[in-house]
C-alpha cells in the first residue's frame, strides 16, 4: 500500500496530480489526513481523506508520499509523523517527497549522500544530501521532485518503480502526456 499523507496547506496539484496517476495505474494509495478526515489545501480545496492517522495501521505500508505547500512543516512539527517516516527508512521502504518535503527527511539526515531534489531555496536544509537541479530525482529509497510543475513526472516516476516503464510510458499516452 502507499499512502500519502495530507495536512492543512498541502499543495493542491502535488498531491491529487499524484494521487491520480498512481490509482489510474492501479497502484492502491490511500490519503492520510495527519489531523483529521479531512485537510483543506494551500488553494482551499476541502479533501476527505479515505483514512485518518490515528487509525491506521500502516504495517502493509510499500511507500510513503510527502506532498508539499506551505502545510509541509507540519510533517516536522510532528511526532507521530516523524516516528512513521524513521520507520518506514529503517525497513528500506520508499519515501517520495516533493517540493518543500524533501527537507523533512533532509532535516532527519535521511538524505546525507543521496542525490535529492527539492523546490529551489530548501535545499540547505538538506543535511548532507547531493542536490540535482533535475524535476525529479531517484537514490536508492528516495525519490524527490522540485514542486507543482514537476507533479507528474513524480507520479510517473513512482508508477516506473512499481509498474515498469512500460505500463508508466502506457499511462502517459493514455493521459495525453
């Protein structure tokens, strides 16, 4: 399962762009508002959430997907956030971050040596990471994006790394890519 975790002021196209090339993909993603059912985005667009934080169990879980926005830093404020994402690193799960998201994990040290991209002015906060000015990068468990205009080549990425290239390259025709 890959869930995606949604806050107040999550970046309305880094998240349901996303969200919609992976399910279009049939890849089962569920969204996890980590305050409620339901997060209201950096655009005020109202999301109800299929799951809330407190009551998942994220024992199947293959992926983690942080969006970004402004709401991002609620990912670091958090506890409960921040002990799922060492978990998911410490079982070598994969963790897809994009645009002001990459420095969460990169404030952590989970990114020291990896190549990362992020949106431009985050990437100082990126403790000992290698930073790409590519729209999406891969490294090892990692996969970053740099923001909004990158939001499907993110998708995409993620469908390849699950899916194949193939059935990814399938998907973009079928979308008009």
């Amino acid at each position: 399962m890959i869930y995606m975790l949604l806050t107040d002021g999550f970046e309305d196209i880094e998240a349901l762009e996303t969200l919609d090339i992976l399910r279009r993909a049939g890849l089962s993603t569920k969204t996890v508002g980590i305050s409620g059912k339901t997060a209201v985005s950096s655009h005020n667009v109202t999301v109800m959430c299929d799951l809330v934080f407190e009551d998942t169990d994220f024992s199947d879980m293959g992926m983690l997907i942080l969006p970004g926005g402004p709401g991002h830093t609620a990912f670091s404020e958090s506890d409960k956030v921040q002990k799922l994402i060492t978990s998911a690193y410490e079982k070598g799960l994969y963790i897809a971050a994009i645009c002001a998201s990459p420095s969460v994990i990169g404030k952590m040290g989970l990114l020291k040596g990896k190549r990362f991209t992020c949106f431009p002015g985050f990437e100082d906060m990126v403790k000992g990471g290698i930073y790409s000015p590519e729209k999406v990068v891969s490294d090892g468990q990692f996969i970053t994006a740099r923001g909004a205009g990158a939001a499907s080549d993110f998708g995409f990425e993620i469908v390849t790394l699950f899916k194949g290239e193939l059935i990814s390259c399938e998907l973009k025709k079928q979308m008009q890519y």
